[in-house]
C-alpha cells in the first residue's frame, strides 16, 4: 500500500476532487482535506456546514482515507464556538 499526504490548499481555490483521476484510492492514497478556515473564522454556521461536507463527501465519495486539517494555522479571529462546531460536524460524519 503506497500512502501520500496530499494537501490541498483552500485558498488557493485548489481542489483535489477536480483533480483525482478515475481510479479508487481506497487503502492506496491518504490525502490532507484543508478545511477553509476563512470560513470557519466567518463563524456562519451554513456555511461552515457546507465547507466540512463539501470536503466530506467528496473524500466518501472516492473512499479515500483522509486527515482533517485546515488549510493553514487557525487564526485569533476564529472563535472557539466555531472552531468547536466545525470539529463536531467532522466527528458525527467523518466515517464511512
């Protein structure tokens, strides 16, 4: 099994969705999903929302192993409600 950490850089618009050939990744490719911590700073709970199931499904959907991460460091503007309620969303959905 070949492991790469793949990291996708949110604000530089990059996707890795776009990007994945055809092929499963199941148990041969891991892959750094780079939550916009922009949008988590906006502390807009819809949009938080969208930003962690965009990344989400898009991983399920390949069955891609994943490591959840933000796209850079979290930033004092990010409150801890938010921060909070973004790794609540990954818990209760992250598996598949």
């Amino acid at each position: 099994m070949y492991c790469l950490n793949l990291t996708i850089n949110a604000r530089a618009s990059s996707s890795f969705f776009e990007a994945a050939p055809g092929d499963k990744y199941e148990d041969t490719c891991l892959v750094g999903i780079a939550l916009d911590v922009r949008v988590v700073a906006t502390g807009d709970r819809v949009k938080i929302k969208e930003e962690c199931f965009g990344k989400l499904n898009g991983m399920k959907a390949l069955r891609a192993p994943y490591i959840y991460m933000s796209d850079h460091s979290i930033p004092y503007n990010v409150s801890l409600a938010s921060y909070e309620y973004m790794l609540e969303l990954f818990w209760e959905n992250c598996r598949y």
